[in-house]
C-alpha cells in the first residue's frame, strides 16, 4: 500500500446550494467555508478538509418565474 494514502484522514463535505440557501437566509447569516474546513479538520484530525458545493439550475423554457 502506498504510505502517502495510508496515512491521510480526508474528510469530504458535499453541500446543496438550495438547502445552504435557504438557511442562510432565514437567519440572516453568512457561512464562512474557511472556518466549516478548519472545523472539521481539527473536529476528525483530518489531514485534508475537501468541500464540493453543487447546485442544480433549471433547464431554459422550464420554469414560470424570472431569476431576476
């Protein structure tokens, strides 16, 4: 086994955009993803925090609203 896999502790944090969204705004506050990574990384004594925020955006022609 490699040692440099061996001995790594990743943690993966995979956020949806509409929930955070949501939550963000009902109480009015930002997320400060620089301090949600060094959380978890001293939280699991993680070597590597990854974050993947994804969102999903509706297809043109598809919805009865405007994004603006």
């Amino acid at each position: 086994m490699d040692k440099t896999k061996k001995n790594k502790n990743v943690v993966y944090i995979f956020i949806d955009a509409s929930n955070v969204w949501n939550a963000v705004k009902s109480v009015k506050k930002f997320i400060e993803y620089k301090t949600l990574k060094g959380y978890f990384r001293k939280k699991y004594s993680a070597t590597d925090v990854e974050i993947y925020y994804y969102d999903a955006y509706p297809k043109a022609g598809t919805r009865d609203y405007g994004l603006n």
